[in-house]
C-alpha cells in the first residue's frame, strides 16, 4: 500500500512541478519517485536477488540526487561548489556510518545504512533553517 503512495505522490509531484514551472529538476526528482514506488513494489512483490536492486538503486539514486537539489535549489550554491559540499558531507556521512559498532548494525536490523539520507536531511535542513530559507521545514521534518 505504501508503494502506491510513493507513485501516486510522484505523479501528483510532477503535476504540481508542471502548473508551477518549477524546473526540469525539479520534476526528473518527482518522477524518480513514480520509479521507487514501481521498483519497490516489484522486489515487495517477488522477492529476489534481481528486484532488490529495484528497491535499492532508485532510493540511492533519489537521496544522491536530492542532496545535490537541496545545494543547487535551497542553498543557492554552484555546481562546483555543490559538488565539493556533497562528496565531503558523503565521506563524512560515511565514516560515521561505518564507526557504528556491529551490535548496533545488528539490532537495527541493517537500518544503520539509513544513516546518510537522515544526517543530510538534518544537516543540510539545519543550515537552510540558518540562513532563513522556508524549505528548511520540510527537511527537517523529513528527518523526524
């Protein structure tokens, strides 16, 4: 059901991009959603070694992706300099990923390689809400 969700938010997401003209990146971002919501549904749906990189990629692919919009869209930054900010908050993410001991990768269930999407949600959300930017809200709620 929530695979549905994914799908119908990213096609009322690219309707929304559409009457407001926010942007062809803005709207490769709301039908990258369409696709998690198909790709997620095909591994949930027949699970195997093929459909897992269904679910996996296209969630990696958007987090990446949706960094880079944060830089480039809220913060304003280059693409020289936004390039630079991700791959150094992406080391740095990283590392603290894999300092977190075993039993607590263990316990969480493999969950702690969530890590990165949530720090960039609160980091990046953080420094908007610094510079009074209002899309700050909505990251940082993301992160919740």
């Amino acid at each position: 059901m929530t695979n549905l969700a994914f799908i119908a938010a990213g096609l009322w997401g690219v309707r929304q991009v559409r009457r407001y003209r926010t942007g062809t990146f803005a709207e490769v971002m709301a039908l990258w959603v369409v696709v998690i919501g198909i790709g997620s549904t095909s591994f949930h749906t027949f699970a195997s070694k093929g459909t897992i990189w269904a679910d996996i990629l296209p969630i990696a692919g958007f987090t990446l992706a949706y960094t880079l919009f944060n830089l480039r869209r809220f913060l304003g930054m280059s693409w020289s300099k936004a390039i630079l900010i991700f791959v150094a908050f992406y080391v740095v993410a990283g590392l603290i990923t894999f300092a977190v001991p075993d039993w607590l990768r263990i316990a969480s269930n493999g969950t702690t390689s969530y890590l990165p999407p949530f720090l960039a949600l609160v980091f990046f959300g953080a420094w908007e809400a610094a510079i009074g930017n209002r899309a700050s809200w909505y990251n940082l709620a993301g992160s919740a």
